[in-house]
C-alpha cells in the first residue's frame, strides 16, 4: 500500500515536471473590437459636411446667374499704336518769313491733329521745293500761286526742268504785295517804266517775289530791260545807298514789312516808285495776282513818297500733294482756322489769316482756277458753305 502509493507520487511529480517545461501557450487576444463603423457615430446626420457651419454656402446663393461674366469683353487686346504718318514741310531757309511760317503751322498741326507729324524741311526757293516733291523729298511745298501756276503749265522755272507729278492748292495764309522802291533823292524813277536801263535787285532769283517782280515787269515789257543785280538782302541797303543798284523790288506779307526791308528803311531813306494810270490798268490784267494799295505811313516809319503804296498781291502758302490722306488734310486746314490765333502769336503775318483767312483763299482760289484744290482742302470750304462751283477739287493719286 505504501509502496503503491510512492510510485503514484513519483508519477504524479514527473507529470508535473513534464508540464511545467512546456511554452507557455500565448494567450489568443480577443479579436478588436469593431471599428465603430468609423463610429458612424450614429450617422450623426451626414456630418453635415462637418457643416464646418459655413453658413450653408446659402445654397451658393444660386448666385443668380452671374450675369454670364459679361464674358469680360474677351477685353480685345489693345489696338496696335495708331499709326502716325510724317509729312516733310518744304519752307525756305532759316531766318526767313516763310522758314518761320512753316515752323508755326507744323507745331499747330501737331499739336491738334493725331495720326500725323509735320516738320520743316527748308530748301533755297519755292520753284525747289515743287522739283523735291516730285523726287519725294518733301510732302507739302510753299510759295505763291504764281509758282503753283507755272509748276502745272511748266512755263517760267520749269521750262527748262518740267515736273509732272505736282500739288494741288492748299491753303493760303498771308499775303505777299510786290512793288519797288528806289533811293529817296532819285529822281529818275517815277515809274515803273523809267526801270529800263537801270540797276535793279528784284530779289534773290527763284524765290517767290523775284518770280513776282519778274511776272509784273514782263506784263509791263520792262523786265528784259532792266539790269539785274544779285545779292544778300542784307546788301542791299548798302548797295542802294552808294549808288551800285537804283532799285530794289520789295515786298510786305499781309501789310508787313519784311525784317531785312525794316532794317533797310533805318539805313536808308527810300520811296516807292507809283506806276504810271497806264501801267496800273495793265497791272490789273495780270493772271494770278490781284490790286492791293496799302497806306504807305503804315507801311513804313517815315516819309518814302506818295500817301499810297499801289501794289500787286500774289497770296503765299503751302500746297499738299495728291497722295497725302484728305481726312487729314482736312482736320490740318481746320485746326489752322480755328487756332489762328496761335499762329498769330509766333509770326504776326499771319493776322490777316486770322482776320479774314477765307476771304484770302476765295480770292486766291479765284485768281487760279486752272489748278484744282486738294480735296480735303476743298471739303473743308465745302463745309464752311464757301465753295465756288467754279473751283476744282481735285482727287486723290498714289505717287506714281
């Protein structure tokens, strides 16, 4: 009994052992709890979106139709930079009545008009500046009606070098009355006539008034008799004192004299040669030029001879060339009449343009209806209820 009762504790012990050397069984965890369906959280109403409580985009306020953007007007890209056309202004050299008119109309164009640039190109003579338009050098040319008249039939200058692509009539702004004047104590001269033999400076040659003189002693059958005499105006007060000319062909622009002529009479005592009844009827037929008498005390500043200066008066501007665009023309011409004013104020020989400039036109226009006027010039009359029907606008030609 004791015996059987030791093997059974020995066994009992060796089992224990047995059991005590076996690996732990790792303990199977219980299985995670469920995610919580993300704790739907009881579908806690659709998280609203976390309705971050953006005041529910008030329903994005339909955003009443925005009025479709107005689709920005597609905001056209700016139009490229106007394009502005430079027309060369052809005045005579520096220094002069005409130099100094073309620096005034230029600043007075560009100054009212967009979409074109003027500038003054000077070159010696008027007849010059028809031969550098037909070259293309120069887009506008000035002068007289005379050398406007003379560049179409191609008489006088342009005999020996016609042109044939010209301008048409512009716009006249001032005048030019052509008459001479010898010494104070010359009693020789008392007319017009009484030239013949004589030494004369009719002005310097291919300018305006010598084309002027020369036209008026031609239609008296005086200028092939005369003695012709060049030189600076500046030389002729000296020349006409001592004796080496016995007379001057002079001028005033719109009743003014010109600077070298106010320095000559200071020097100089002088008088105006009067034409004789005759020659005076025979000076009123001349084409292109017309009879102006001017008071002679306000002419000059001391005595120089009759009360009256009788005078033959050629208008003097500048011409445009068929090519230049006629809306332009047009708004340049305006501008000049209505600010006259300011042309005026840099050369006062512009104040008979002011005064009266369509009476100077018409006038003018009247004495030379065989050359046709630019058509933004004449729509310009047109507007102002000037235009004659017999004047001639012309059309508008590319440069051949």
């Amino acid at each position: 009994m004791n015996k059987t009762l030791g093997i059974a504790l020995i066994l009992l012990l060796a089992f224990s052992f047995v059991i005590a050397c076996q690996p732990a069984a790792t303990p199977t965890p219980p299985p995670p709890p469920p995610p919580a369906a993300k704790t739907t959280a009881a579908p806690t109403a659709a998280p609203v979106a976390k309705v971050t409580q953006t005041p529910a985009p008030a329903a994005k306020p339909t955003q009443s139709p925005s009025p479709a953007p107005t689709a920005k007007p597609t905001q056209a890209p700016p139009p490229a930079e106007a394009r502005v056309e430079k027309w060369r202004v052809a005045t005579a050299e520096e220094g002069t009545l005409m130099y100094s008119a073309g620096v005034a109309i230029a600043r007075v164009a560009n100054k009212y008009v967009k979409g074109v640039e003027l500038t003054a190109s000077p070159v010696p003579a008027s007849a010059m500046s028809h031969q550098l338009f037909q070259k293309g050098e120069v887009d506008i040319t000035y002068g007289g009606a005379l050398a406007l008249s003379d560049a179409w039939s191609n008489k006088g200058l342009f005999e020996k070098t016609p042109v044939t692509y010209r301008t048409y009539q512009g716009i006249y702004l001032f005048t030019g009355e052509q008459f001479v004047i010898t010494k104070g104590d010359n009693k020789t001269i008392n007319k017009l006539g009484d030239l013949a033999g004589k030494t004369m400076f009719p002005m310097t040659s291919a300018s305006a008034a010598y084309e002027a003189h020369k036209l008026i002693l031609s239609a008296l059958g005086v200028w092939d008799k005369i003695q012709e005499r060049q030189m600076g105006t500046g030389e002729a007060a000296e020349a006409l004192r001592t004796g080496r000319i016995d007379s001057i062909g002079s001028y005033t622009s719109s009743g003014n004299l010109a600077p070298w002529m106010k320095e000559l009479e200071l020097r100089v005592d002088v008088r105006v040669v009067t034409p004789s009844d005759a020659e005076k009827e025979q000076m009123k037929k001349i084409p292109g030029m017309s009879v102006v008498v001017l008071p002679t005390e306000k002419t000059f500043s001391k005595p120089a001879g009759d009360k009256e200066i009788y005078s033959m008066m050629s208008p003097m501007g500048f011409q445009f060339g068929p090519n230049l665009n006629p809306d332009l023309v047009y708004q340049i011409v305006k501008a000049w009449y209505e600010h006259a004013d300011e042309l005026v104020a840099i050369n006062p020989a512009f104040a008979a343009f002011a005064k009266d400039g369509v009476g100077i036109n018409t006038m003018a226009f009247d004495s030379l209806t065989t050359v046709a006027i630019h058509p933004g010039v004449a729509k310009f009359y047109q507007e102002k209820g000037a235009w004659k029907n017999n004047w001639k606008a012309g059309q508008t030609q590319a440069r051949p």
